[in-house]
C-alpha cells in the first residue's frame, strides 16, 4: 500500500507558500511608500463654482492627502481606489459640526463625494480597514487632512 503522508505534507507546504507569497505581495511589498506626505493643494472654484479633486487610494496611502478648500464652496471629490484586491474606506468625521461620510471603495473601483463645508477648521480623513492580523489601514499612515478656510 502506497504511503500518500509525503504527498499530502508536499502540497500542503506549496499551499503554504502560495498564500504566504500573496499576502506578500498584497501587504508588505506596498508598505515601502506608507505615510508619504504630499504638499498641500490648494483647490480653487471652476467656471461651475465647484471647488473638484480627485483622491487616489493605494496601499496605505491617499494622494493628495494634504487638501485646502474654501468654506461655504461646494466640493466634489473622487475618490479612487488604485489598490490591487484591497478594498479601502473613506472617512470623515466631525461629530461636532454634524460630519460624519464612511464610504466604501472597492479596488479599482471609485466614488463622488460632495461636500459643503460652511466652518473653518482642519478636518481628518482616513481609512480604517483591517485585514486579518494586519494593522488597521490608518495606523500605517493611512490618512488626511482637508482644512477649510
């Protein structure tokens, strides 16, 4: 009778490393450029007096994450998710003025968002999704500020 353990041990090992290799490259690999900041954009209404942006969402990271606007100015923000498989959250919240946006963003998707921000201030954005034993998203730098004028 063939002995098929060796087998079994052989293919559980190249799983293993096949689920090791991807969690790899889907987590640590991008982690080389977290918590980058970008120099502050100064966003200024078109000709339809809309203050627009877009946002980019990768590994850890939104682009820009430094944003300035100009109060009682509406504001329209994509939000794109440039991530491979992983999905990422954009929040915003400020109990105190009645903010409060948690949109979901799946990888290579995107999303509008408008805003109308009436009170001066500098208000946070970030991410705060968690795969498995990894840190949240916002921990490893994953976050912003839009600061209203």
């Amino acid at each position: 009778m063939e002995n098929i353990f060796p087998r079994w041990a052989c293919l559980s090992k190249c799983l293993l490393l096949l689920v090791g290799g991807f969690l790899f490259l889907v987590y640590l690999i991008p982690v080389s450029g977290f918590a980058e900041t970008s120099p502050p954009i100064s966003l200024v209404p078109d000709e339809d007096g809309v203050q627009r942006i877009t946002i980019v969402m990768e590994s850890y990271s939104f682009s820009p994450n430094d944003i300035i606007i100009q109060a009682d100015t509406p504001v329209s923000i994509r939000l794109e998710n440039h991530s491979f498989l992983i999905p990422h959250n954009f929040v915003i919240d400020n109990p105190a003025m009645g903010l409060h946006h948690e949109i979901e963003i799946s990888a290579g998707d995107s999303v509008n968002l408008q805003l109308f921000l009436t009170t001066p201030g500098t208000y946070t954005f970030y991410c705060d999704k968690q795969f498995l034993f990894f840190p949240m998203h916002r921990d490893e730098g994953m976050e912003g500020h839009l600061e209203v004028r």
